[in-house]
C-alpha cells in the first residue's frame, strides 16, 4: 500500500482510544486510517444535514419547493 507517513502525538484520551480500536488485532495503521475515514463521514453527514435544516428553515425556499412540487402534480395528473 502506497500512503504518506505522518507522526501524531497522542494525549491520553486517544492513546486509550487507539488501545481499544486495536484490541482485535488490528495494526495501529489500519485502526487510525478508519477512524480518519470515519471520522470524515460522521462530518460530512453533519454538514449534510445542516444544510437541509437550513433549507427547511427558509420559507422561500420551502415556497419554492411546494410550487415544483404542485407543478409535479398537474403535470402527473394531466397524463
């Protein structure tokens, strides 16, 4: 596996984190590339779903929205 080599220093919160992702045997490697990798995810759904409350919030864009959606309709109807 090609990657790049980094150093991080552990305080004891994440060396006792990184203990327990690794008491099945995983190799220290292998357990902080997944929790980077699901860390990011956890992230970007959170970011996700900010947006879409945003969204929610704003009544022209929920305005917007209902008149696409009533548009929809009259053209499923009109079939």
């Amino acid at each position: 596996m090609s990657g790049r080599a980094i150093s991080v220093r552990l305080d004891r919160e994440a060396s006792q984190a990184l203990d327990q992702l690794t008491r099945d045997g995983r190799d220290r490697s292998e357990a902080i590339r997944e929790a980077l990798v699901e860390a990011a995810a956890r992230r970007q759904r959170s970011t996700i779903a900010a947006e879409a409350s945003e969204l929610a919030a704003d009544p022209e864009d929920r305005a917007e929205a209902a008149d696409v959606a009533a548009l929809m309709e009259s053209l499923r109807a009109a079939r």
